[in-house]
C-alpha cells in the first residue's frame, strides 16, 4: 500500500515540475498565435522573442524545483 503513496508523490513532483517549465512557454506561445491570427505580426514577433528569451532562464528554475524536491 505504502508503494501507491510513493508512486503517487513523484507523480505530483512530476507535474509539479513540468507546469513550472513549461506554463510560462505555453501560455506565451497562444500569445504569439491570438497576434498573429489577428495580424498583429509585429507584437507576435515581439512576444516570440521575449518567450524564447525567457524559456531558458525558467528551465533554469524548474531544475532547481527538481533537485530540491529529490533531496
């Protein structure tokens, strides 16, 4: 029984990680898609290259969430 726990906390830690790096991507890719489906191309070029700069340094954070959670 005890094993279901487990399973079941790395599980959460799991999504718990992968929300944290990729909320951020995500949500600013439908950004970059609502501009430039309403032709908005410049703003949608501005929000790509803002996502992209900021996809590192939040891959950067969930690496961190990750290890302090395997401790």
């Amino acid at each position: 029984m005890m094993e279901y726990v487990i399973v079941a906390v790395l599980i959460a830690a799991a999504c718990v990680v992968a929300v944290a790096m990729f909320g951020k991507t995500i949500v600013g890719m439908f950004d970059v898609a609502a501009k430039g489906a309403t032709g908005d191309h410049s703003g949608a070029k501005t929000s790509l290259d803002q996502t992209q700069q900021t996809q590192s340094q939040d891959a950067s954070k969930a690496s961190e969430f990750h290890d302090s959670m395997h401790k």
